[in-house]
C-alpha cells in the first residue's frame, strides 16, 4: 500500500488522519475498517476500529502486521462498494485526493537517524576539505541524530532559515522502522521496516561546517527543517529497491540524478548496527544519506528564495518544497539572483 496522513477540516477543527491511496483517491482507513465491523454486525464499530485500525500513523505502525492486514482488508472492502462507500453513520471513507492536503506521512516521528552511506557522496564532500574518505567510515554506518520535531510534508514551505547563505537540499530515501527490536540481525532486518519515503534533509552549510568545525554537529545547520512524503510505500510494493532512480529538481531543472543501489551500507546494516545494544521502536527513521551528487553542496549550486524544490523517486512520487522568504511574504532574507 501507499500509505498517507492527510488533514481534513471539520466543524470542530482539522485532522490529520492515515490513509492509503486508490486510484486518485485517499481512503480513509480507520473509517473503512469501522464500516467492515459495521456490515459484520459489530456493535461497537468505532471503539473496536479506533483499537484495531487507529486513525493516526504512529500508533497505525504500533499495530504492526495485525494493524496493516486489518487496513488491507478493509480498503479492498470499501473500495469495491465505490461509490455507496459510507461509515457506519454515513461518514466520508473515501476523498478525491485534490480535496485533501497531505501532511508529511509520519508527521511525528519518535527519532529521526540520517546516515552518510553513500560512498560517491562522502568521497565528494571529502575532496572539498582536501581529505580523504575516513577509514573508520567503513567500518560502521555512521549517523547523526536529526530535529525529529522540524519534520515537513509534501507541498509545505520552508522559510528562509538561519540568515544563511548556502541553504542545500539533500536528495535521500528512508525507511521507517515498523516493530520493535533489539540486538536484531542483518539477516532479519529487513522484516523491521514498514516502509520507505522520500526525505529531503535540508542543510544551511555555512554553518553547519561551522558547527562541525568544532568537532560536533550537525545542528542548527540542519535542525530547522527535514522533508518526508508524499506517502509511505510498504515494501512488497517495491520489487528492486537497488534499481530505483532518484532524481532532484530545482524550479524544473534537473540538477542531480542517481540510483539507490549505489548505496554501501543496506538499511538492513543500519538496522542491526544501531539495534545493538539499543531499542529501536516502530516510526523511527533512518535516512540513507545523500546519494552521490545528490546536493548542492556537490554542485557548488545553492538554492535561493521563490525556488521549488522537486524530489522524485518512483513508485513512491514527488516530494515538492517551495524555499520562502523568512517571513513568508515581507522582505526576503534569502540571496537573490
């Protein structure tokens, strides 16, 4: 499935709600499962779809195996009904996807880890300091930790941060951890993920390098902002992750291009390396780094204020940010051409 959170407004405010994407709609999940127990004769089909199916992504993960067969089922149910697919009360279950605004597909993540397994990418940011890939980078994949509370979704915009004048894009995928472990194996790890999504992880490098100087950091350089979307796709709707292309557009201009399989260090190494000794628990993530020429900062090319930022990796879609003055509409804080 291509799973989603999307907000909808309602007489007494807006929600943001899991669902999954049909054709050019988005099913509401938690709503189609209430209207399966409904038509079993259940007579509590909320309190039991709220338990089962629950109506926002993080505690949708927490349900693990059992809670995505359940929303399996109940999506080809409702969507087999189009167009007589109501809740139990005659709720809404399915929206034409231009009527709904998606929000970034785990809006609240417990962690946020970014790693650097790229070789081509670390090869190329070494050569800019004069220096060579560090030996102790393949002994292990290594990682920072991210602002987990700056995470953005699709078609958001990112205003101006920090006063900085080489605001970067970084082109990466990233899994999101589906149960719980521990001490867990190469060989297993895998069966951790519930799924993978587009991440752009947005960097100020004048002061990042700054911050990193100091032999510390990322922080402030990154902290500000980390795009996601514009769904979760489960694993068994992607048959090659080696083979997918990634591809970066600034204002529709291709400016980078590259292929996961490139990668040195799996997802799987990820996981077991950072489970050992550590609990890992599901809506964590781990981005995979930038891909080699996948930012920038590669470029020598930065972004600058009104410019659209277009993030592409098939099947999963397109993650768009659009990079705003400071104040969202005063006097812009970005350079200009």
């Amino acid at each position: 499935m291509k799973l989603v959170s999307f907000r909808i407004r309602t007489p007494i405010g807006t929600f943001t709600r899991v669902g999954a994407i049909h054709d050019q709609r988005i099913v509401d999940l938690n709503m189609a499962y209430a209207r399966w127990l409904a038509d079993q004769q259940e007579a509590q089909p909320h309190r039991l779809a709220n338990a089962q199916v629950p109506p926002t992504m993080l505690e949708f993960l927490e349900g693990g195996s059992s809670t995505l067969a359940a929303a399996r089922r109940a999506k080809d149910y409702v969507t087999a009904l189009f167009p007589s697919g109501k809740g139990p009360f005659g709720e809404t279950i399915m929206y034409a996807a231009p009527d709904v605004q998606l929000a970034a597909p785990l809006p609240n993540p417990p962690s946020l880890r970014d790693f650097i397994a790229f070789e081509d990418h670390i090869a190329a940011t070494s050569r800019k300091r004069g220096q060579p890939i560090p030996p102790e980078w393949y002994k292990a994949p290594v990682y920072y930790k991210g602002n987990h509370r700056t995470i953005m979704g699709p078609d958001e915009a990112l205003p101006w941060p920090l006063e900085t004048t080489k605001l970067d894009y970084e082109l990466e995928l990233a899994c999101v951890i589906g149960r719980k472990g521990r001490d867990i194996s190469e060989r297993l790890a895998e069966e951790y993920i519930a799924g993978y999504t587009i991440m752009n992880d947005f960097s100020a490098r004048d002061i990042q390098f700054q911050e990193m100087a100091c032999r510390l950091g990322p922080a402030k350089g990154k902290d500000f902002a980390t795009a996601l979307g514009p769904c979760l796709v489960t694993p068994d709707e992607i048959a090659d992750l080696g083979a997918l292309t990634m591809i970066a557009r600034v204002n529709g201009e291709e400016w980078s291009r590259g292929r996961f399989g490139t990668i040195h260090w799996s997802f799987a190494q990820m996981i077991a390396h950072v489970s050992r000794g550590e609990t890992i628990y599901p809506g964590d993530v781990f981005g995979s780094g930038t891909v080699g020429g996948g930012c920038g900062l590669e470029l020598d090319r930065y972004l600058k204020s009104g410019d659209m930022v277009e993030l592409e990796i098939q099947p999963i879609g397109i993650l768009r940010t659009r990079v705003v003055s400071a104040t969202q509409g005063g006097e812009d804080a970005g350079p200009h051409d």
